[in-house]
C-alpha cells in the first residue's frame, strides 16, 4: 500500500470523477485518495491527505483556476499538478505550465497516457502528450529564429533550424531526410547536435527551456 502513487482527483463534475476513478481503478500502482468538486475547499483538504499527483480537468479557462494552480504548486511543492484540458488554447496551456503544473494532457489523451503521465510525474518529471509538446515546440521555434540576442540560439546552424521546425511539425526523421535531400542518420545527428548546444535531453525539456528563459511570451 505504501509504495502505491496517491492520486488526487478535482473536477467540478462529479461524473467525470467517477469516470476517472474507472479508467484507473485496474491499475494496481495507482490509488485514487481524493476526490473533490469544490475549488475552494482543495487547498484545505491537500492540507491532511498525502498525495503524490494531484490532477485537475479544466473544462473552462479562468483566472481563479490559475490562481488556485499557483498556489498549490508554492504551498505544496512535492504534489505533482497534472492538468487535463478540454481548451489547446496555446495561452491555456502556457499559463497553467507558467503557474506550477508539471504535466498537461490534451482533449485526444488516451488511458495509457494518462498513466504513463502519473508515473512520469511520480518519478519526478514532467509530461506533456504529443499534441501540447508539438504546439509548444512550435511557438518555440518560431522565436529561436527571430531572436538574435542569445548566444545559445546563435549557435544553431541554419539546417539545424530547418531540422527543427520540421520536427516541431511532427515530421518523421525519414520525412524530414526526404524533404532536406539528407539521409536519416544525418537528421539524427542533426537533432542530437541541437539537443547538445542547447543542453537538452528531451523535446519537453526543450519546452520547459523556452518557458523558463522567457523565450515563449505570455
């Protein structure tokens, strides 16, 4: 029981609860020991129950939503905020990340991404699903080209921005082989460089630079 990942559960629809809580009630590893439906009594229960990923399903966008984010990332950091968003809005997605969520899910998550996300967030990363990294990466790209100012972007070759934009783009590495006349261990290389120059490991950690140096604006 004490090794099982403790999740906690707000939506202001309590189907949706109950719908949650039977998407994951076979999987072992996860017990669901909070469920709430009212924004201003969270803080409070957060207070007496030990939870490890706390998620949350915005249904709409509001600044009490954000707030409220905010304030549980500062007040209890060791919870891992995953967020659940019907609303891609890029502004959507970069204010809940810029408050405190570790983790975001778009409207298309499925079951096995909901659960690798808590396990993600529970070890101790963070996770976005595709489509958010894609639209993240994106916007990240386009301002790495038009910023001059930072040495760290100035030194990307221009067929290493070429790479990432099609990569940004959800090219496959065959496709943006074919597209750029390069063999597909060129574009792997290609990407490993980037990844190198900017000090990254991952896609995400890509997005949390962009967030974290500025270089997304909100």
């Amino acid at each position: 029981m004490a090794d099982k990942i403790r999740l906690g559960i707000f939506d202001e629809h309590k189907i949706v609860q109950e719908g949650m809580c039977a998407l994951l009630q076979t999987v072992e590893d996860i017990e669901v020991v909070l469920k709430i439906d009212q924004k201003d009594q969270l803080v409070d229960h957060l207070k007496t129950a030990t939870i490890h990923v706390l998620m949350i399903n915005l249904h709409t966008f509001s600044i009490q939503l954000i707030n409220l984010i905010s304030q549980i990332s500062s007040t209890f950091p060791r919870i891992k905020i995953l967020i659940i968003s019907f609303n891609n809005d890029e502004n959507v997605v970069l204010r809940t990340i810029k408050s405190g969520a570790k983790g975001f899910l778009a409207r298309d998550t499925t079951r096995n991404e909901l659960i690798e996300a808590i396990y993600t967030l529970r070890n101790g990363h963070d996770y976005f699903s595709n489509s958010i990294t894609v639209l993240l990466l994106n916007k990240y790209i386009t301002k790495l080209k038009t910023d001059d100012e930072r040495s760290d972007i100035r030194s990307l070759s221009t067929r290493e921005i070429e790479v990432m934009k099609m990569w940004g783009n959800s090219y496959t590495n065959k496709e943006i082989a074919d597209k750029l006349y390069l063999s597909v261990r060129t574009v792997e290389t290609h990407k490993n460089h980037i990844m190198q120059k900017l000090s990254l490991k991952t896609s995400v950690d890509m997005v949390k630079f962009a967030i974290r140096n500025n270089i997304i604006d909100l």
